[in-house]
C-alpha cells in the first residue's frame, strides 16, 4: 500500500505534492489516483508519452527531468507544468508547441544549486539572460510560474538546507526584480523524499516525492 495519506498529513497546506510515478506502473498509480491524487511527476518524456494515455484525462501532469526541445511536441498537449526548464531555446519551443495546441503551459526555471556535476540546471547569470531576452515578452502561451532546483545528495543535512536557502533566495530575488506586482510567479519546487522536510521548513511550495509514496 502506498504511504501517500500519511505524508498529506504532514505536510502544511501551502505545499502542494507532486507525486514521482517514474518507474511506477499505470495499476500501482491508479491506487493513489482512487485515493483522491491528480498531480503526478514524470522525468523521461518517453515514459511519459507511454503512460498518459492509458490513465485517466483529468491528472495533471509535471514533467521534471531534463527535456529535449524535439520531445516538446509529444507532451505539450496535456502537461500542466514542465518543473526543468533550463533554456531560452527550450522556452521556446513550449511556447511554440503550447500555441500549437492552444494552451498554456506554467513552466519552472531550474537552477543548479547541487554540488555535483551533472546536474542541470541554469546559473543566476544565465536565468538573468533568458529573463532579458526581447523574444521573452511575446511569449503568451507560457507561464514562468517560479523555479525548481535539486539538493546534493548527501547525509550532511547543513549542505542541504543550505542550498535549498539558496534557490529561495535565488526566488525571492527574481520576484523583487522581474514580477513584483505577478502572482504566477509563487512556486519555489524543492525537496525529494530524502529532504522534503527540510525543504519545506526552507520555503518549498511544491514537494516531488516518489519513493516515500510508492515504497
Ligand atoms: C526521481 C525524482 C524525484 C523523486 O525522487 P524520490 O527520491 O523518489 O522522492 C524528484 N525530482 C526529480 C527531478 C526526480 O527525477
């Protein structure tokens, strides 16, 4: 049985739970879908374009791994929120493929706060050049709903809530610069089933926790 009523619990109600369903099958994701769940979280968009037709229309759907700008068009019909954008040239593209499809889709700037290499992720000067951009003010059917980021993955939980204050100070900055007087822009997604807790207690809005739910 999944563990997903116990964690609702115990999270404050201003932190929403996107529940990571990769490498889960569409049976087990039914079970938390019954017991009242929508928001679910995918990180490869093939696995993604597999599972969404055979589960029901109203989840909504977070893509939260690295995305190639050629895969953009498969999930831009239905994703809710793409948490890694990391690119102006991926910007872009859901821009483009959301127009296509009519819609709008909220996305989450990625800022690489974690120690190791290979995560992705946009640095402050980086994010500053895409929020620069003049393609930036023209794009009608994208949302820059906030930023999302990925602690190290360490048992040194000071290295951790330290990067975690880091992505909101990084938010917090961003807001006061680029969208003081724009709602849209609230989310700040940190914390895994490893640090959740601590994410939270540093200003998380948006959880996405796999393990914790389905093991
Ligand atoms: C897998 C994954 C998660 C969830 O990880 P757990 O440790 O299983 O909670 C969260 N965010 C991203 C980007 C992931 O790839």
């Amino acid at each position: 049985m999944h563990h997903l009523h116990k964690i609702l619990t115990s999270l404050p109600s201003h932190v929403r739970l996107v529940a990571v369903s990769k490498t889960i099958l569409p049976d087990v994701l039914m079970e938390v879908y019954r017991s009242g769940h929508r928001v679910f979280g995918e990180n490869r968009a093939q696995e993604l374009i597999a599972k969404q037709p055979l589960l029901p229309a109203d989840i909504q759907w977070h893509f939260i791994g690295h995305l190639q700008t050629n895969k953009v068009k498969y999930i831009a019909p239905f994703v809710e929120m793409i948490e890694s954008v990391d690119s102006l040239k991926l910007l872009k593209e859901i821009n483009k493929e959301a127009a296509k499809n009519e819609r709008v889709i909220k996305c989450l700037l990625q800022f690489h706060i974690a120690k190791e290499e290979t995560k992705y992720g946009l640095d402050i000067q980086e994010a500053e050049e895409l929020m620069a951009h003049p393609d930036l003010p023209s794009m009608h059917n994208i949302i820059i709903s906030g930023v999302m980021g990925m602690a190290t993955f360490t048992e040194d939980e000071g290295q951790v809530r330290q990067e975690f204050r880091k992505l909101k100070k990084i938010f917090d900055d961003l807001k006061d610069k680029h969208f003081p007087d724009n709602p849209s822009f609230c989310e700040i997604s940190m914390g895994m089933s490893d640090d959740y807790r601590i994410a939270v207690e540093e200003g998380s809005t948006i959880v996405r926790l796999g393990s914790a739910i389905f093991f």
